[in-house]
RNA sequence: GCGCCCGUAGCUCAGCAGGAUAGAGCGUCCGCCUCCUAAGCGGAAGGUCGCGCGUUCGAAUCGCGCCGGGCGUGCCA
C-alpha cells in the first residue's frame, strides 16, 4: 500500500469516510512549508453538510495519524500533514528494502489476465518510426500490469493478410529474383511494392493481377502460399532485431491470417441476435442509435472487414484468456472503429464489452510531411536505434574512454533515449519526429535517468562496504536535500498505481525523473563516501533504495539500466 | 456539415474527479569540476493558461458559444 493510500486508510477510520474516495484526493502541497501531502476538503462539504474548515478541524482532531506523520495542521479548508522526517525516510527505505524490485507493486491484478494488442507490424512492409509508439507504450504497459500483479499477454496482431501480398507476388514475379530479396529483406520488398505502385498507374492490369494471385492464397494455391510465407518468415526474422534491440517479445503472433476460420462465427451470431441489416448487398449493425455511423462487417461482395475480423479476435481471445482487460495500443485516427465494434460487442450481449479498451495515441509525422509507404517514403524505426547507438558511442569514447564494453553500454543508453523520448508524454500528443530530439541526451531523457542510476552504483561501487545493515539511524536524513529523494521515492508507488489506471506510461517517467532530480541535487550538496560512519552508511542506504527505485522505474518504461556509463 | 481530440513560457510539454503564489525540460544569459561520473548542479530572464460568456466562495481545470489546428466520417487497415 502506498503512503496516501495509508493516510486515507487512517482517516476513513475516524471519519465514516471511503479511503478508496479520499485516496485520490490527497495531493502534495505546492509548498514545503505546507505539509508533505494535503487534504482539501472542499469536495466533501456537500456530502458532509459541513463547511469545508469544519470538516477539517474534525479530521485534524479525530484521526490517529499513521506512524509515518508527525502532526496535521488546519490551514483554511485543507488538512496539511506533515511526515515525522525520521519515521518518513524509515518508512519508505525499508518499504523499498523489502520490495527490492517490486516496490510500487501491488497484489491488485490477483493473477488475472490481461491482453494487450501492441506493435501489430504488418507483413512485407517496413517497421518504421510509425510503430515506434504501439511498440513502446504497449511493452511499458505489460511491465507495469504486470507490476500490479496482472498476468499479461502481448499480442502481437500481425497484419499478415490482404492484397498487398498480391501486389507483392505479381511484382516480384515481375521484376524481383530471390536472391535480391533474401539479402534486401524488407527493403528490398518495400522496393517492390513501391514499384508495382508506380506501374500500376500506368497499366491498370496489375490490379487485376495482383487480386487475382491474393485470391489465389486464399484458395492455397501451393505456390502463391509458398511466396506468402516467405514473405511473412523474412519479416519476421528482420523486425526480431528491433524487438531484441527493444528487449521486446511477444506472448502471442495471433494476426490477421489466423482468424480467417473465425469470422464466420461473427455473422452467424449477429444473425442469431438479430443485429445484422442487409444494405446495398452489404451486411452491417446499425448504431445511429448512438449517433455513430454503421459497423459493416461483410461487404457487397461477400469479403469480410476489419471490424469483423477484430470482433472474432475479441471473442477467441475472452474464450482462450478470460481477460479482465483488454487493451488495444492503436492510434487515435481508429477511434470510431473501436467505438463502433466495441458496441457491437455489447450489443451482442457480453457483458464483458466494457473491458475492451482503446489506448489511443497521437500521430508520428515527418517535418516534411507524413509518412507514406507506397512512395517509399519512410524512415526505418532500425535506423533511428542505430543512429542513437552510434552517437551514445561517440560520446562515450569522449567522456568514458576506460569504460569497458562500451558497445553494450552505447545499445543501452541509445536505444534507452529513442524510447524514453516516445514514453515521457501522454499518448495522446502528436509528434512531429526530430532527429535533435531523438538524440538529445541532456535534461529530462533516458540517458539523464540512466546516468543518475550509474552514478548510484558508481557511489555505491567506490564505497566498499558490504552490506548496509537493517537498523540506521534515520534521524540522519532529516536534511532537506535526502528528504526530497525520500519523498521522491515516497510518491512513486502511486504514480505507478496511476499509470496502470489511466494506461499512462509517462506517469512513472515523470516519477523516476523526480527521484533523480532529488538524488542528483542530495549528491552534490551532500558528501556521501568518507564521512563519520554513521552518517556515510545513513546517506549509503539512500543512495541503495534511490538506485533500486531507478532501476525499477526504468524497467517499467522498458529501459536498461547500466552500472556504468 | 457532423463526430472525436488538441490549443498553458521562444520550443516541447506537466498540471485539468474545480482549490493554496501556474511548473519542468530544452533554448538564451550568468555561475559551479585540486572533492563520490559536469550525460550533473544552481541562478536569471521568459506566461492576458486561444477568445468570450456562464456555473461556483473559488476556473488553466466544469458547461455553452466562437477561433485556430489534427484526425475521422457506410463496403481500406
């Protein structure tokens, strides 16, 4: 349980208040001088019929604060706490002693499961910076389910099916030979498919064409089957570097093709249920009853859609993993589509609909333009990882020259930085991709994070002393400078709780930055090694739990953190 | 046209189940390495919170209306 879940626990107890209401009205003052976490009461005069101050006095008198607080205070309409500073630091270092890793964790998810669709590459196309923030906040938010005791499965939803292969066969057939493709890989499909775009403007025929041999994968022709899962094996083993350099892997590959048995199902069901509506030779739902436009599921020529083909995904995966969640890691342009199939779903009478969740997020664009495909315009997401790896070495060698291993270190601190850069805002903004950015190692990024980690152990390393025993005295740490990482490292917990609610990533960024801000200020200001020996092993347990709480915001975002840098 | 989202410092963004004097990073300017990693730390400058009206004891936060931008809008995914 977290500090302000602790504090709400004690004063429901005294009050007839639900800690669960009050929990997430507790805040951290503005100021210091006003308390270390603050009540307002303001939302509970009406429940109350009492005024705000009044309400207030009453907690202030009738609450018996929590070991870790020394005293409450009534200012105006607010409850301010103030944290005993001995017992506060006590408090949270053992709390981070004894959880190690899983500090900020909880037993909330009790083993239940939890899907989360991410990533979702398609087939014989290129993994570009487009897909970087799919990849990233869906593997941030495995960690952190996870962290809240969820049991998760990744769900790669590969799109491996659809004419594209078609096009992809005829100019290949074309124009390509198999010993170009095998050592281009993806490039070297991408060159098709960008070819046969071209041609095909000049000679409609290829459309045709190419319709004709994706029809013939759906009729398992044997050599249009053949070439299909070529194409499908190559990119896979090409986009695996990412996921390794990413430390990515997936539960499930479940895509497009594997559902191709199961949408039958769908429309046999909507039958059942009355749901469908014949219109123009299509078959669709009917939603302008919630002011949204038709959901289609079989068009005029009898193909199925999108929609149907992630409502059979939905119903296999509640049959095969019995989620309490699922979330699907998609940009915001789909918004309608899930809306649309969503409601679908709970039309269809399951009750478990309102589990589905799109987790939206903004749009990727180049300063030139967006990101197009089929003129071969894209940047390769391989290639950004790559250029920050090779500038992490470059300032290596300048500041670390004796490091050694610097390549592993340089994979790390690069690939940490392209990451971090994609996890540190809400999902929601649009970014407009810069290499400045992507490289900027300075202020609040993933190398800044990483290098106050190193610094830790670095502190830790030279220090030399074996264990730091359990009992300290605390009352060591009452300066300012070591109470700011406390509180820091204090608040990290629900930052985390946070993120999991709202399926925030930045919300643990945002706190790991906090505690290095407090460590890096109590590091310069304060000597740690050589001091008298109470006071160095005092500052030495700080300076552990700092490094422990870093290493698992980190691993939560989906970073490395290194010793040394 | 309609629907969803965004608009806070020069730039990028936090803050928005209303609450205490609106914060951070970058950039700019000025300081700090004979001392545990300067990928660090400190300071300065910089804001009619897009505009208006309303609700409220109190609005960056909620409602309505504008303005600006992005996305979507029946047989692509």
């Amino acid at each position: 349980m977290d500090f302000p879940q602790r504090l709400a626990e004690a004063v429901a107890a005294c009050c007839g208040l639900e800690a669960a209401v009050l929990q997430n009205m507790i805040e951290i003052p503005p100021e210091s001088n006003m308390g270390d976490f603050a009540l307002p009461c303001f939302r509970l005069a009406k429940t109350l019929r009492k005024a705000p101050p009044v309400i207030a006095a009453d907690i202030c008198q009738n609450t018996s604060l929590p070991d870790f607080v020394q005293r409450a205070e009534v200012v105006g309409g607010y409850v301010n706490f103030y944290v005993k500073p001995n017992a506060y630091a006590k408090a949270v270092i053992q709390a981070v002693r004894e959880n190690g890793e899983n500090y900020g964790g909880s037993d909330e998810g009790a083993g239940r499961n939890v899907c989360i669709d991410y990533s979702s590459i398609n087939i014989a196309k290129p993994f570009h910076i487009g897909h970087l923030s799919s990849t990233v906040i869906g593997h941030a938010l495995y960690r952190i389910y996870q962290h809240m005791g969820y049991n998760c499965v990744g769900i790669n939803h590969l799109g491996d099916w659809g004419t594209q292969f078609g096009k992809l066969i005829v100019a290949y057939k074309r124009w390509g030979n198999k010993a170009q493709v095998e050592q281009g890989s993806i490039r070297a499909l991408l060159d098709l498919y960008v070819r046969f775009h071209e041609e095909a403007e000049k000679d409609e025929y290829l459309n045709d064409e190419a319709r004709a041999w994706f029809k013939r994968i759906e009729d398992n022709d044997e050599e249009a089957l053949e070439l299909f899962e070529w194409f499908k094996s190559l990119t896979l083993k090409e986009v695996s570097r990412v996921y390794d350099m990413l430390g990515i892997a997936f539960d499930s590959y479940a895509g497009e093709s594997f559902y191709n048995d199961k949408m039958s199902r769908v429309i046999e069901e909507l039958e059942e249920k009355h749901l469908l509506k014949l219109d123009n030779g299509a078959y669709l739902v009917d939603l302008s009853e919630y002011n949204m436009p038709p959901c289609i599921v079989l068009r005029s020529d009898g193909a199925t859609l999108y929609a149907t083909r992630d409502i059979a995904a939905a119903l296999y995966r509640k049959d095969t993993y019995d989620f309490a969640k699922c979330l699907y890691v998609v940009a915001y342009q789909q918004d309608l589509h899930f809306r649309q199939w969503f409601k679908v779903v709970e039309l269809m009478g399951y009750p478990w609909a309102k589990d589905l969740v799109h987790v939206a997020f903004g749009m990727v664009s180049m300063q030139d333009g967006t990101l197009s495909t089929r003129k071969g315009k894209v940047l390769f997401l391989e290639e950004v990882l790559n250029a920050a790896v090779e500038k992490t070495l470059e300032v290596i060698t300048q500041k670390s020259p004796d490091l050694t291993d610097k390549p592993a270190v340089a994979r790390q601190v690069g690939v940490g930085a392209v990451v971090w850069n994609a996890l540190y805002n809400s999902r929601i903004k649009d970014v407009v991709f810069s290499w400045d950015k992507a490289l900027n190692f300075d202020g609040e990024t993933g190398p800044y994070v990483q290098y106050t980690h190193a610094r830790c152990c670095a502190v830790l390393r030279k220090a030399e002393v074996a264990d730091i025993p359990e009992s300290l005295n605390y009352e060591l740490l009452s300066d300012e400078n070591a109470m700011r990482v406390v509180r820091a490292m204090g608040d990290f917990p629900r930052a985390v709780r946070e993120a999991a609610e709202k399926n925030e990533p930045y919300l643990v960024s945002r706190a790991v930055v906090a505690v290095c801000q407090a460590f890096n200020k109590f590091y310069y200001e304060q000597r740690i090694i050589g001091e008298e020996e109470s006071v160095q092993t005092a500052r030495l347990a700080l300076t552990a739990a700092a490094r422990s709480v870093i290493s698992t915001g980190l691993y939560l975002v989906g970073l490395a953190a290194p010793e040394r840098m």
